[in-house]
C-alpha cells in the first residue's frame, strides 16, 4: 500500500455495513393487502412455494394476468429478504412470458397456414357463389312485357300526335272563319280615289260607270269575292279586267297600266287586280269602275248605290 493510503486514517463509521431506517411502531404503514392474501403468505416459508403459488394462481385464470396476482404478494413480502422476492418475480414472469406467447404462436400459426392473399368477403364470411341463370321462359317472358310496352307507348306518342294535328286544324279552321267574317262583304276599288265622273249620260251618250281619279299606278283592288272572266287589252279601256261575283253581277276595271291577275283565278274582296294607269280613251291617270247585272252583257247599274248597299260609300 502507498504512503497515501497509510497516512488517511481509516473510518470504522463510514465503511461499516449500511442500515435502513426503521419506523415507530406507531408510524409503521398500514398493510393493504386483503386477510386472505395474508393468510396465504402467513404459510409461506419457502420462495419455491411461493413461485408455485404464483404459477399456479396465474394459470387458473386470474383477471389482471400474472402480474396482477403476486402483487399482494409483493407487496406483503416488504420487508422480508430479497431472495424470496426475487423468487416470486421470476416465477410470476416466466408464467406470463409463456401464457402471453400462446396467442403469438396461433396467430403465426393461421398465417403460416393461409395460402394467398384473403379478399374483404372472405375476412367479413361473405361468399360470393355464381350468379343464377333466368330460365328462357322468364327471359323471354320479360322481353315480351317489354315489347308490349313499347307498343302501347308508341301508340299513345301516335295518339297524342294525331290529336294534337287535328286541334292545330281545328284552330286554323277557326281562325280562318274567324278572318272571314271579319273581312268585309265589299270594298272601294281605290283607296282614297276622288270621284271625277259619275254614272249617267255624259256628252250626249250614257257613262256607264263612274271614274276614280289617283295617281298612276295606285293599286286597283277587287270590289267583291269573285272569279276574274277577263283580264287584258280591250276597246276603249286599253286594259281592262271583268270579274264575276257570287250572285251573277260582274264588275269592271279600265285604263289600269297594269294587270296582276289571269282569267279563271280567284279573288277576294280587297285583293289586288291591277295598277292604275291612263291607257285607252282616257283624259288623264283614273279608274273606270262598272257593274253590270247578271253578266258581261247584263244592264248597267250605278256603282255608288250598289256599293252603298254593301256598307261602302263613295
């Protein structure tokens, strides 16, 4: 030994053995173990019992697992040696190290046994069979049903067509009676022609009509619903055009510069015939207007009384 070691003296206080402090009796703590876990420790001599106890206390189901079962255990072995609780706690985890490992090993066991991959049906027990065949008598029953609904559909979409193409008929049918009756029995020949000459004897022979004077070419329109007989150049009306009405009278234009209609066309009252003009034995651009009853050849009648009992004055 050094000189060093020589020269410290030694302290029998320090070195000597350690002890624990220890409490009053009053101030001893109060065990919480239950009277049953202390009967069972009160027999206790040996830590091999003791483990014994554990293991087997562990493998008859204890809730809690090992760990909870020697835990009065432990804590009533306080104060006693080591060694004995040393002993319980290797003995209580040895049994939880084998007890805990069964699930690990049946769990690896049924993945070593599964072959391939397992699907979200399989893991959930549903079972996917193959699906049933429709007997050909339902299929074709079915199909049948189907056809027969299109057929009524297909019917009813005609139906409703043809319905709706006869109130579309009828509406034009009544618009049109509608229009005919509101479209007047008789009309002016000129709109706005001022009269010039009226029917009667004029420079020693009869005027059998009477002149509308207008500016050239002012439409000439029909005075009644007719059918045009004429419609062209004639004798002292250069051009001129005769119309045959519904109760045999017929009306006459002269001196038109135009004619719009042909022989055998229809016309209504207000239609246009002809543009006014100054041709034939004429003093200056008028309307020569004429009705003749029964026909071309029939008498002359004057046109401001005959329009004036259709509602049309001049």
């Amino acid at each position: 030994m050094t000189q060093l070691h020589h020269d410290r003296p030694l302290d029998l206080e320090r070195t000597s053995r350690p002890t624990l402090p220890t409490r009053r009796p009053e101030e001893a703590r109060r065990s919480d173990t239950p009277p049953a876990a202390r009967a069972r420790l009160a027999g206790v001599a040996d830590p091999a019992d003791l483990t014994g106890r554990a293991e087997a206390a562990a493998r008859s189901g204890i809730t809690g697992g090992p760990a909870a079962a020697v835990t009065p255990l432990l804590r009533r072995l306080r104060g006693r040696r080591a060694v004995h609780v040393a002993a319980a706690l290797v003995g209580a985890s040895a049994l939880g190290l084998v007890t805990a490992g069964e699930p690990v090993a049946r769990a690896r066991e049924t993945r070593a046994g599964t072959a391939g991959p397992v699907s979200v049906a399989q893991e959930l027990g549903l079972h996917a069979g193959a699906p049933a065949a429709v007997p050909d008598a339902e299929a074709a029953a079915r199909l049948g049903e189907l056809a027969a609904d299109r057929t009524v559909r297909e019917a009813g979409r005609t139906a409703a067509a043809a319905a709706q193409a006869e109130a579309d008929r009828v509406a034009a049918e009544a618009d049109r009676l509608a229009a005919e009756a509101a479209r007047p029995e008789a009309v002016l020949p000129v709109e706005g022609g001022r009269l010039t000459s009226g029917f009667g004897s004029r420079w020693g022979t009869l005027h059998a009509g009477i002149d509308l004077a207008a500016p050239m070419r002012t439409p000439e329109y029909a005075a009644m619903d007719g059918i045009v007989l004429e419609a062209g150049p004639a004798s002292g009306y250069g051009l001129a055009v005769y119309v045959r009405h519904a109760n045999g009278d017929v009306t006459v234009y002269g001196h038109m510069d135009e004619v719009l209609v042909t022989p055998g066309q229809v016309v209504r009252a207000g239609d246009t015939i002809a543009l006014l003009g100054n041709r034939g034995q004429s003093t200056g651009p008028h309307l020569h207007f004429e009705v003749r009853r029964g026909g071309p050849g029939g008498e002359p009648v004057d046109p401001v009384a005959y329009l004036r009992e259709r509602g049309v004055g001049i």
